[in-house]
C-alpha cells in the first residue's frame, strides 16, 4: 500500500515538474518573440531617423548649391555691370562764366588784395601749415563747383572780382580792388595739385596766394582802357597815402626831438 501511494506521489511530481519545465519554455519563446519585435521596431525607428537626417542634409546641400548658384549670378550681373562703359556724363557748366585773372600773392596784411572773406569748403581741404596738399580724390570733381558757387556768391554781393585761396576759401572785393598789390605768385594748383599754366580751366591759390577770377557779365565788364584808368587813380591815392605817412611820421619824430631836447634842458638846470 505504501509502495503504490509512494508510485502515485513520484508521477504527480514528474507530471508537475513536466508541466512548469513547458510554461518556462513558452514564457520563453513568447519573450523572445517581444524582444525580436522590439528591435525590430527599434531598427526601423533608426532607419527613420536616419532617413530624415539624410534628406534633411540634402536639403541643405541644395539650397547651399541654390545659394553659391545665385551669389555666384549676382557676381556675374555686378562684373557685366562694370564692364559696361558709363555713360557719357556731361561737364560741370556754370550758370556764369569768368575769366582768369591770374595768380597773385596775398601777405595777410591789414588791407588785403581782396578784402571780403565768403565762405570755404571743408570737402575741398586745405594746405597745412608747412604748404603740404590734403589727401583726397574730392578735389578735381568739386573745384569747378566751388569755383561757380564763388562767382555767384562775389556776384549776389556786388562783386565781379573774386579769388580762390588756401583751395577752398572764396575771397572778393569791389571791381576796383588791387587784387594785385602784393605781386604775382605762382603758389597756385589745378586738377591733381599741379602747378596751374595758361591751359588750365580752373586753378586755386595755395596758402597766402589768391587766383583771382572776373565774372563776364555786361554790369560789371570793363575795357582795358577803364582798368588802366582805374589803376592810375589807385597809384595817385597810395601816392597821397605815402606822403601823409611820411608827413605824420616826420611830425611824430620832431616833436620826439623836441620833447628829448626839453628832457636834456631841464637835467643840466
């Protein structure tokens, strides 16, 4: 009885062993089958990715080439610009015109040559102090400007004479100044800062020289008849002027004598 109960409790055991060895197996297989599943679902999420950060990057590769393509037209459209010949452009042409003059010193001194200072022109520059030329480009394209604007403004006072000095300073003075009482000077430049001559269009005075203009206008023209005239005239009153300087200068130094032989007197008393 024993040995039959004891066979019984020996087969349930296999059996029950048997049976958990096939749920473990199953258990098994189906974690399997979830891990293969998962990565495969992982590959195909990286694949993904990956896909779209290649196209992305081929996005960016086409619009670099887009890019360089337009840059490398605009170059091209900006290169045919200027190799295209300008247009003919039209010389400046003042509303007056002048006649020069010429070249002619300016000491400083209380009665200058021309007396009325205008205005001056700080884009056109100015001699230094040692006489050197301002750097710029600005010079050739605005002197002819600024010589108008000069004659307009010497006209608008009265004026037919006026002068270009330091470069950029507008000078003038009634018709009848002696723009030349201080003597020629060749301290005077055209286009490029070179020595002005008989050929140049335009010229200005560098420092402590005027080159004097006249305006062309039928109010202020004078026949050189008029101009010797009037320049006999100016010699007859600086003639007056020199004998009264003198006679002043006479008259101070006398009564100086005067005044010492006074001094002298009065000490041997």
């Amino acid at each position: 009885m024993n040995g039959k109960l004891l066979l019984v409790l020996i087969g349930a055991f296999c059996l029950l062993a048997g049976s958990t060895h096939a749920l473990k197996e199953e258990k098994a297989a189906a974690e399997g089958k979830e891990e293969a599943k998962e990565d495969q679902e992982t590959a195909g999420a990286e694949e993904g990715e990956k896909g779209e950060e290649d196209k992305t990057e081929e996005a960016s590769k086409n619009s670099e080439t887009e890019e360089d393509a337009e840059e490398g037209s605009a170059d091209s459209k900006e290169e045919e610009k200027s190799s295209e010949k300008p247009a003919d452009v039209a010389p400046f042409q003042c509303n007056l015109k002048f006649k020069r003059v010429g070249c002619y010193a300016d000491k400083g001194k209380k009665e200058r040559p021309l007396r009325s200072f205008i205005m001056s022109d700080a884009d056109l520059g100015t001699t230094t102090k040692k006489g050197k030329m301002p750097t710029g480009d600005k010079f050739n394209g605005e002197l002819p400007k600024f010589a108008c604007k000069c004659a307009n403004e010497a006209i608008n006072d009265g004026n037919a004479v006026f002068g270009l000095q330091n470069l950029a300073e507008c000078w003038t003075g009634p018709d009848d100044s002696k723009y030349d009482k201080d003597g020629a000077s060749e301290d005077c430049v055209t286009f490029d800062y070179a020595k002005c001559n008989e050929s140049a269009e335009v010229c200005a005075g560098k420092k402590n020289a005027n080159f004097v203009y006249y305006v062309d206008s039928e109010e202020h023209t004078k026949s050189k008849e008029m101009i010797k005239k009037e320049f006999a005239e100016y010699n007859k009153k600086v003639a007056v002027w020199r004998k009264e300087q003198a006679k002043k200068a006479k008259a101070k130094q006398a009564k100086k004598a005067k005044k010492s032989k006074k001094a002298k007197k009065a000490k041997k008393e």
